[in-house]
C-alpha cells in the first residue's frame, strides 16, 4: 500500500463495490453524513470496478468479500494499486482473510452507521498519517508504512535494504526488528531517496550502507545481494556518484 493515499484537502476519495444494490444504498447514504468522504462511484460488477479503478485515483474502496463472480479478496489482491480497503459482509469467516491484506477494517452485514462511522474514522487516521509521511519525507527522513494491524513510523535512515516478497516487502533495518508490509517495490522506491537504489528486480538497497562490491554482488548488512543484469550500468555510475568515488 503507497503511503501517499490523501489529496492536498484531505479529501478521501472511495468507491464502493458489492454484487447487490442494497448494500451500495447504505454505503452511499452514510458516505454523505461526512464532509471528508465522497463516494465516486458504486459497482455491482467487478469488471466495472476494475475499469475505473485503473482510470482513476482512489484512496478508499469498500469491498463485499462474498461475490459471485469473484471473491473481494480475490479481487483486492488483483489490483495493481491498492488503495486502502473496508471488507464489508455477511460472513465473519473471512475476517481474517481481510485483516491478512492489512484492511483498514472489516465490517459485518448488517452494521449501523456508528460502525461505519468508526471505520471511516480509521481510514482518515490511516490517511493523514501516511499524507504526512509521503509529503515531509525528504526533510523529516521517515516514512509510515502498516504492518501487522498498525501504522509504523520507519526512520529512512535506519533502513538498510528492501526486500521483495511476491506482494509484500520486507523492511531490513540497521536497528530493531525487520517490518514487513503490503507494497511493491516500484512504489517504494519512489518514495525512497536518491541514496536509495534498485540493483536487482526484487531488491532495493542504501547505497552508504554497501560494504563492498564484488563479481557483480553487493555486500550489506552481511547479505551478498546480486546486482542484476539490467541494473548495473546504472548502478556503478551512481555508485561512485553517491559515495565520491569517480
């Protein structure tokens, strides 16, 4: 998930995506007691949701999980940008299944409009603090990613390399434990600074961190990381840039 999910108005922008009308009623009726949330557009297929989605720029969608063409978990995790998601159904089953995607929350049919208030309200905390992060990066050096159900402030400085793993990344960090987070590594990298470099297509590394370099290899962190075919050019000319070598 990219950390910058707000517009400069702090605006959430969200689409709603259910195979029966009803629900969609309910999301759009409550969606306008807040002054903060406009609901862009509301879906009974996925085909419609996925179009629109790949058209237009999202910060929240509320997703039925039980759907008869596809399952919102399914669905969710097909998305090549994902935006903040609210599982909403009938099943408590599948809670885990959506707390497992990192979901802002998960709604069980039928709620009232005080649940929907408190997840909406999580999804505005979520927001702000990730705008924060994506727009004070450069001179504050942190950023915020979600991990294991909570929003976690990452000192740029401590990260020591990034870690592709299918739709997740892995966070190595100089000290304290390593973060895992649902992202993928091309936006991760624009959110990293320019010391920061992709050196093979599931790895990102700090460049001031490398130890050494060696038969097309990189040194951190006591981990040899192979620079890919594709990357070295690039890779030793800012190599020596970043550290004053050339």
């Amino acid at each position: 998930m990219k950390p910058d999910l707000i517009d400069t108005k702090n605006m959430i922008r969200a689409v709603a995506l259910d195979d029966e009308p009803l629900p969609l009623e309910v999301i759009d009726r409550f969606c306008k007691e807040f002054d903060f949330l406009r609901l862009e557009g509301t879906f009974t297929q996925t085909r419609a949701a996925r179009r629109y989605l790949e058209d237009h720029s999202i910060d929240l969608l509320f997703l039925d999980i039980q759907m008869p063409s596809m399952s919102g978990i399914h669905f969710y995790k097909s998305l090549k940008y994902a935006p903040m998601v609210i599982f909403t159904t009938a099943y408590s089953e599948y809670a885990v299944d959506g707390f497992d995607l990192n979901a802002v929350d998960y709604l069980l049919k039928p709620y009232d409009f005080e649940r929907f208030s408190k997840a909406v309200e999580k999804a505005r905390d979520y927001g702000r603090i990730a705008s924060l992060s994506s727009s004070s990066e450069k001179s504050e050096k942190f950023l915020v990613v979600r991990s294991e159900y909570s929003l976690v402030k990452i000192n740029i400085e401590n990260i020591v390399f990034v870690e592709g793993l299918a739709d997740y990344l892995r966070l190595h960090l100089k000290v304290g434990k390593s973060v895992v987070t649902r992202m993928t590594l091309k936006d991760m990298e624009s959110e990293l600074p320019d010391d920061f470099m992709r050196v093979h297509r599931s790895f990102i590394v700090s460049v001031k961190g490398i130890i050494s370099v060696r038969h097309h290899m990189v040194r951190i962190a006591n981990r040899d990381i192979p620079i890919g075919k594709t990357y070295r050019k690039i890779f030793y000319k800012k190599f020596k840039e970043v550290l004053k070598l050339g």
